[in-house]
C-alpha cells in the first residue's frame, strides 16, 4: 500500500482526455471506476478534478471532494479500495514530470486572484466573536 499523498505517485500530462485517462487508468487499479454504478465508484461533477488531483495528490482529492466537484455513494468503500492501490508501480516519462514539477513550484496564481481567496477565507467580520446577552 502506498501514501496516496507522495507527490512522485500521481503521474501528470497537459491534455484533459490525458488527465483523465490516468486517473481512470490508476483507480481501475483498485476496481473503482468514474462514473460506474457502483456504490464506491465515484462520480465525477466537474472535469477540473482530475487537473487538481493529478497536481495536489490527497489534498486536491479532499478539496476538489469539499468543492462538490465529485462524491461516491459509499465513500468508506470508495477510500478502502483507494488505498489498496499500490500506487508505486506508476511509472512516468520526463514530460510528465517536468510538469509535476511546474505544477508544484511555479506559483499560479495572481495578486488579484490571491487577494479574492484571501478575503473570501480570512475577512468574515466580527459576527463570529460577538457574544450576544441572554
């Protein structure tokens, strides 16, 4: 069994149809399918979850979970076959990660867009540290 979070293990490509192939190709791995009928298959919402899982590993699988962006029935089911993956025999060409690498060091994002995360995470007003009298 392998750490799903070790950043090596997830390979990387640039094209969708790429992304998700290897992540499909990596679940099927542990008899989990996208998208299948089973109750600990998961059901992918948004195509941006393979990107963020390929380039963040456990934390965007949990983030991209929080965001709605997919869900399993049975997600006890869905993580038990998850971790029986023996993810160290994913093998990756130069390309691939060369763009893990840009992925992890290069920063993505904006002063804009970076102020925008901040004010919607941190400036919550003073509503949550008032205390109201009986």
């Amino acid at each position: 069994m392998s750490d799903i979070g070790s950043p090596s293990m997830w390979p990387t490509s640039t094209s969708e149809d790429s992304r998700k192939a290897i992540v499909e190709e990596t679940l099927a791995k542990g008899d989990i399918r996208i998208d299948g009928s089973r109750p600990w298959d998961i059901q992918i919402h948004d195509d941006r979850f393979y990107k963020r899982v390929l380039r963040e590993d456990a934390l965007g699988l949990g983030e991209s979970y929080m965001e709605g962006w997919w869900d399993a029935e049975e997600l006890d089911a869905f993580f038990f076959r998850l971790l029986q993956i023996d993810l160290g025999d994913t093998r990756m060409s130069w390309k691939r990660k060369w763009t893990v690498l840009k992925d992890r060091f290069l920063n993505r994002q904006s002063k804009d867009r970076a102020l925008l995360s901040g004010q919607h995470h941190y400036d919550r007003g003073n509503d949550l540290f008032e205390v109201t009298d009986p």
